[in-house]
C-alpha cells in the first residue's frame, strides 16, 4: 500500500479448490495451539475471538484449519449505499481437533451456515464468526464451510477499508484488516488459499476481480460475472470492481494478458499512462525475473482513497493520481512501478506476520527509486542520504523496519509510516553496500523464487541473504532491522542521522494523516512524515 503524499520522496535533496499438503500449512505456536486446543474442545465455554499470534494484529486468522480455496458470490443491488447478498464457501483442511470454528467476520448479517452441508449454530465474538457444527471436525480431514450473508459498504467513522464506493460502484481496500469486512475469512496473510469470484450485477455494470474471467452469464436484467485466480492469494488483497467501467487490454512481455479497469468516460484521459505498463513490466522482469502471475493491469477509481493498492493481479489505483497536475510524470510513474513491483513482493511472495511488512513496503520502495533514478535522472544514493537522515526519528515514531509498533486505537492501518517504506528500503541498501551490487541482485531473484506463492519471514530473508552472499550478516541484520538506531553506513561513514529530538524545517502546513506519499494537492512538498497508508 502507498500513502499519498510521499513527502521524502519527492523533496529535492542536494507494496478451484486446491489441497495443500501437510508440510505446507500454516504453523501455530506451540503455546498458542495449546490455548486454542483447550478453548475449542471445551464445548460447553462461551465463543471467543482467537487469533494466530501476530504482534500487530492479534485477533487476524484463526487456528485449527487451513484454507485451501474460497468461493465468494455477490449480488449488487444497483447501488452503492445498500447491501449486497453473498454466500461464501471455504474449502479448508483441520489441522486440529475442533468443535467450534472461528472465521474473522464483522459488518454484515449472517443469515445460515452450512458446515459439510448439514445445519451449524453460529455466534458472534468481538470481530469473529464462531461456528459450531453439528459433528466435531478431526484434525487431518477436508471441510467445507457455507456461509450466507450480506455485505455492506457503508460504514461509520471507525471502520477503515473494506469496499470502497466509488462514483459508479464499489472496489475493495482491505489491506491490512479489512477483507472480513466484506466476507467471512481468515484474514491473515499467513493463509493464503485459491479464489473464485461470482458477482452479480445489473445489465450495464461491468465486474473485474483477480485473476482471468472464466465465464459471463446474462440472464434477464442481470449479469453473472465469473472470475478464479491461477496462483494463492492471501484475502488482504483479494479485489472486486463493480462499475460502468471499460476494459482495455493490451499484451506484455512474453505474451502476458494485460487489462485496466478505468471509468468510461476516463478512457482518453488515462490511456497515454495505462500504455506504460508493459515496459514497466520488462523493465521488472529485467530485474529480477519473470512476472509471477497470469495477468496484470490498474483499477482506476473514481474515488479520493488516501492510497494505492497492491490488489493482486489488478492494482487499485485513484483516478487523481493520474489527471491532476500536481504530480509530476516522473512520480506518477515510480508509483505505477511501486505497485508493479509489489506483484513480486507482498503478492506472490507475502509476508508471514504483520511485522514482516517491511520485505513488501522496503522492496516496492527499492523499485519505485531505483526506476526513478533510471528513467527520471533521480539519483538513489541521494534518496537513500535524505532517508539517512531521517532515520532515526522514524525509528523513534513508528519502531525499526522489522518490529514496527503496533497501530494507535482507531488507526489500524496505522502500521504504514516511513519506517517500513523508505526506512526499509534503506536496510536494503546497507545490505548492497555490505555485500555487494551483484550478490546483492542475486539474492532478489533468489528471493521472488524460492518464496512464490509461498509466505516469507525476516528470518527467512536474512538466511537467504547469508547463502547466497556467504557472509555471515545475522549481527549486521539485526542492527539495521532491530536496532533503535540507524547503524553506520557501509562505505558512507560521512552520512548523519537526524537527532529524532529535533523537528526538522518545515515549509507550508503540515501534511495531513494519511496523505504521506504524493504531493498535497495545492503543490507544496510538505516534509510530514507518512502517518496512514500510502501506495502499497
């Protein structure tokens, strides 16, 4: 995800069912699996929300299952102010005994559930869906579970992300927190699981979800729209556009379909920006190997988010970004990229708790500088010197790049702030430094690899980093991710850090929360740190 506006960036300086085997399920904690498996088989004790452990996040996912595929059915009412009737399916395997089932739900009515396709009583706890069937689960054994309710976008001011209204329908934000908003899951990237998508919308309105669309059915004054991802998603960036919107597409690299999404009287407006998109992709591929998925393209939305949004395989993007005149070309386009390469990192490659968001947000960042400095004359070093700089007082705000503090009460997407996007970024050019340009472009690949559509770690970086460069870098890591300080430079001993005791200069009003990432729109450059999302 990325926060508009990103100040630092920009000031000029002198992110079908499918059986898993065993070995690739999600692990619990020990002391953790040992709580929940006391809680679920304790029948007769009231339901009560779990969660898989995250630091950041505690009550995301549940133990005791692992999705294998969701089936998601909507039916848009013709607007965006009123609820649309769903029915999701979860295929999953039980990697424990349960007699109750927890699924991360909350803003919608549940009107049944099915487990195996008999009856379950279900309840509600905090922000979870307690369901429990008529036959306890075995561990080991193939489930699948029915849920028919409604889902709603309209929200009170507590309620971040979910679906988005925008001026002809709806798209979907729900980084980091927020798909259970929409849909019964469980919403923790750490689960990743095959989607299917079935929307029903009135004639007129055109559907797009992840991945390719496998069948369109109209039938009356209606139209079924049909849409199944061909890799694992995890549900926090799970994506569907409802709207009078046209479809362009175009091919890329190696024959790659791609499509945007884009309103359809924008179509002239934003095609001299959408026909980039294929260079972006080679110029990604060029670094660090081939597209991970079937299909690419930008959402556009008509609609004043705060952020972009890495959705996999159709990029949430505001229409803004693209037609007002106070971002220049060149950011526009690092932001196209920031996103791009998200694709590789944080999509294909997630992060397996919340506090490893900095291999998604750093590498997006790394990109999006990198493309700067090559197609728009904006030296990285520079960029990696004024990130330097500031360091040490976003250490201080928001916690090093991989231990980030948790979000304020009423700020759950609170976790984007600098540290885990330029401040990232700058671990991994202390790392290129220490151990060289071309180690260091091998382990990229190594990395978007061996990861693919799997789940990845800081340890697990850091252990890849050690065996391809074979240095021995744990002391060196953990300084630059864990350390309250930003540790010397390699080879820049003259770069300082800022005292984070000390405002730095400021020019025009301060940036407003949210907004760290483009400019502001009247033109000023503010120097506010990011406090909300940005591009992710």
């Amino acid at each position: 995800m990325l926060l508009i506006p990103r100040i630092e960036a920009l000031r000029p300086v002198p992110g079908a069912p499918r059986p898993r085997p065993r070995s690739a399920r999600r692990r619990v904690p020990a002391l953790l699996a040992l709580a929940v498996s006391t809680c679920l088989l304790a029948a007769s004790a009231p339901a009560t929300p779990l969660g898989v452990g995250d630091r950041l996040y505690p009550h995301l996912g549940n133990p005791g299952y692992d999705v294998a595929a969701y089936d998601l059915s909507f039916t848009y009412p013709g607007t965006n102010t009123k609820h649309l009737q769903a029915v999701t399916r979860i295929d999953a395997w039980t990697t424990a005994d349960l007699d109750r089932i927890n699924l991360d739900f909350a803003h919608g009515q549940v009107e049944s559930v099915e487990v195996d396709g008999s009856p379950a009583k279900f309840s509600t706890a905090g922000e979870d869906l307690v369901i429990t069937p008529e036959t306890p689960l075995s561990e080991g054994n193939w489930t699948r579970i029915t849920v028919r309710h409604t889902s709603d976008p309209e929200y009170g001011e507590k309620r971040e992300g979910g679906w988005v209204r925008t001026a002809d329908g709806l798209a979907m934000a729900n980084q980091a927190d927020a798909a259970h908003v929409v849909f019964p899951c469980n919403d923790h990237p750490s689960d990743k699981a095959m989607f299917t998508f079935r929307v029903t919308a009135p004639n007129g309105y055109t559907v797009v979800a992840n991945g390719q669309r496998a069948d369109t059915n109209r039938a009356g004054k209606a139209t079924t729209w049909t849409y199944r991802t061909a890799h694992p998603m995890a549900t926090e960036i799970a994506q569907v556009s409802i709207g009078r919107s046209k479809v362009l597409t175009r091919t890329g690299p190696h024959g790659l379909p791609v499509r945007d999404v884009v309103p359809t009287g924008q179509r002239e407006k934003l095609e001299p920006w959408l026909k980039k998109t294929p260079e972006q992709i080679s110029w990604m591929e060029s670094k660090i190997g081939e597209y991970p998925f079937e299909t690419y393209g930008l959402l556009v939305a008509d609609a004043s988010t705060g952020f972009e949004l890495e959705t996999q395989t159709l990029s949430l993007f505001e229409r803004g970004l693209f037609t007002e005149p106070a971002f220049p070309k060149w950011y526009v386009e690092s932001i196209m990229v920031h996103e791009l390469a998200h694709q590789w990192f944080g999509d294909s490659v997630s992060p397996r708790t919340w506090s490893d968001l900095w291999l998604s947000e750093g590498h997006a960042t790394w990109y999006e500088a990198l493309y700067a400095a090559e197609k728009a004359d904006r030296p990285l070093e520079a960029r990696m010197k004024a990130a330097y700089a500031a360091s040490d007082r976003w250490r201080a705000a928001g916690g090093p790049p991989a231990s980030p503090k948790a979000p304020e009460p009423g700020k759950k997407n609170g976790i984007f702030r600098p540290n885990v996007y330029d401040g990232a970024a700058l671990v991994l050019y202390a790392l290129r430094q220490e151990i060289g340009a071309p180690a260091f472009e091998r382990l990229q690949r190594a990395w978007v690899s061996r990861y693919q559509d799997r789940t990845a770690s800081t340890s697990d970086f850091v252990a890849l980093a050690e065996e391809v460069s074979g240095r021995h870098l744990h002391g060196f890591m953990q300084s630059w991710l864990y350390g309250e300080k930003t540790p010397p430079m390699p080879g820049r001993p003259e770069w300082k850090a800022t005292d984070p005791g000390k405002q730095p200069a400021t020019t025009g009003k301060p940036a407003k929360a949210g907004t760290a990432g483009k400019p502001v729109k009247s033109g000023k450059t503010d120097k506010a740190d990011k406090t909300g999302k940005t591009a992710e």
